[in-house]
C-alpha cells in the first residue's frame, strides 16, 4: 500500500522537478534573448549610423575638394576636359570608395566628365541641380543614368565668384544598399552564435541550480527539511552532526534538552576525528559520544 502512494509521489516530485529547471532555463533564455537583442539592436544602429556619416563624409570632402581644385576650374573655362584630367578623374572613382560616380556639368547642364566616357557631352540627368546653380552645396536622392543615387552636389565659382557648373559625387542605392545587406548578415551571425552561447549557458545554469537542490525543487526541498526536523525532534536520542571543520549542522530537540546547549554554543563538542565520550563543562546530564563520520576513508564530520 506505502508503495502504491510513494511511487506517484515521486514521479509528481520528478515532474516538478523538470518543470522547475524548465522554467529557469526558459527565464534564463528568454532574458538573455531580450537584452542580447536590446544590445545588438543598438550596435546594429550604431553601424549603419556610422557607415552612412562616413559615407556622406566621403562625397562632400570629394565634392568641396574638386569644386575648389584649379584643373577643374581649368576644364570649365576651357569647356571639355583633357585626357590627363579624364584619367584622373577615372582613378579618383576607381580608389574611392563607395564612390560610383563623378559628373562635372556647366550652367547648361553639359557634362563635361562623366565615369561614362559616352555621356561626356550629353545633358545632365536627375533634376536636382537647380540648388547648385544657385550657389548651394546639399545632398539629393534622384535618379540618374546609372538608378537610384545618394549624392552630394556642389557649384563651381571662379576666381571672380561667378558660378561655372556643378560637381555631382554620387553612390548608387544598389551599392548602398548591398553594403548595408552586408552589416546585417554579419550582425545575423554574431547573434546567431551568441544566441547558440546563451542557450548553453542557460542550460549550465539549470544544471547548477538543480545540483545546488539535489535535484528537488524548493518547496520539495523545504518539505524534506521540515520532515527530516520533525523525524530527528521525535527521538529521544540527542543528534549532533558537525563537519570536517567543528561546525554544528545539526542537533535535535533532545540532544539541546539533554546537553543544555544551544546549538550556537556547541562549537567545541566535538573536534576530533576519533570516537571518545566529552567531559565538556555544563553537560549537566549525560556524557555524549563523539562518533566521526567518515566517507572513502576521509573525516566528513561527526555525530
């Protein structure tokens, strides 16, 4: 009959038990999940962020420099540019980068450069020069003959302040774009990775704390106490149990009647790792035996 009650309760125990290293593991991941994500959602922030002031960075510097260099103004008051000036221009784009294209235009929207040798000479396209024409710098989205661009557009004065053109520095949206793609496929496998490290760890700490419990859960573990007290307090025998290091870990209602201790006071009863009977002053009633416990042949404690 014990056996037909015990054996549900333990596997209720048990049951317990893995639903309670479940949940810590479920809380452990879960936390770990959100601040992980809160994190990598900042740093991701913070990259693309980063990434587009270096690129904007990138095409104003390159704009302002050209606007204000001599062999550009050159091109404009001559209205073409020379072979020397084209090859320049061609291993400025090429060096550059996230730099697709370089256009220099006059007033009449005539390029006069273009990383597209074949539209050298023909009119510029996007709509978004009016700006520049009036002595403006800004960036622009607009569509030109190579799609979508990000781009930076600046006048061209000359010595006397009058406006010759405009510079257009652009990075296609393809470009930009796949640049981008490529910060979020690496951000996917850090996480990854780390989302891989938190789920060990999280089982690690599961594993912990149910070693920590013996495998019981808490309100198991405190049941098991208070019954193992109420066991130890119906014997009429006193029960003393000290460590390796003379550290009283347990004593029942009897041994405190019959030693006339509290169990705070009862450091030096038993500090030895043979058996012997104590003469300690103020056991008024009986002498105590001191047993040591031993495990593998090692002194564990005594009792």
């Amino acid at each position: 009959m014990e056996e037909n009650i015990s054996a549900p309760e333990t596997q209720k125990s048990k049951l317990d038990s893995s639903r309670l290293f479940q949940q810590i593991f479920l809380c452990c991941s879960i936390t770990g999940t959100l601040l992980l994500g809160f994190a990598l959602g900042i740093t991701l922030h913070f990259s693309i962020s980063t990434f587009q002031t270096q690129l904007d960075d990138m095409l104003k510097t390159t704009a302002l420099s050209l606007a204000d260099s001599a062999m550009v103004r050159e091109a404009y008051h001559q209205g073409y540019c020379t072979d020397e000036m084209i090859h320049y221009f061609d291993t400025l784009v090429d060096t550059a980068d996230n730099m697709d294209v370089l256009t220099l235009s006059d007033c009449n929207l005539i390029r006069l450069y273009h990383v597209n040798h074949a539209l050298i000479g023909e009119e510029f396209v996007g709509g978004d020069q009016g700006d520049a024409l009036a002595g403006k710098s800004y960036f622009s989205d607009a569509i030109g003959t190579l799609g979508l661009q990000h781009r930076f557009l600046t006048p061209v004065r000359g010595t006397d302040g009058s406006i010759l053109g405009f510079i257009t520095v652009s990075a296609t949206m393809t470009c930009i774009n796949s640049l981008k793609k490529n910060i979020f496929s690496t951000y996917f496998w850090i996480a990854l990775v780390l989302f891989l490290a938190l789920g060990i760890i999280s089982g690690i700490i599961s594993l912990m704390v149910r070693r920590m419990l013996l495998g019981f859960t808490p309100q198991g573990l405190a049941n098991t106490y208070l019954t193992q007290s109420e066991m130890l307090d119906s014997l009429d025998e006193g029960v003393v149990f000290v460590d390796p290091k003379g550290k009283v870990q347990l004593v029942n209602q009897a041994a405190e009647n019959i030693l006339c201790f509290q169990p705070t006071q009862m450091h030096s009863i038993c500090d030895s790792a043979h058996p012997r009977r104590n003469d300690a002053a103020g056991l008024h009633r009986r002498k105590p035996f001191h047993l040591p416990a031993q495990c593998a042949g090692k002194y564990s404690g005594a009792g």
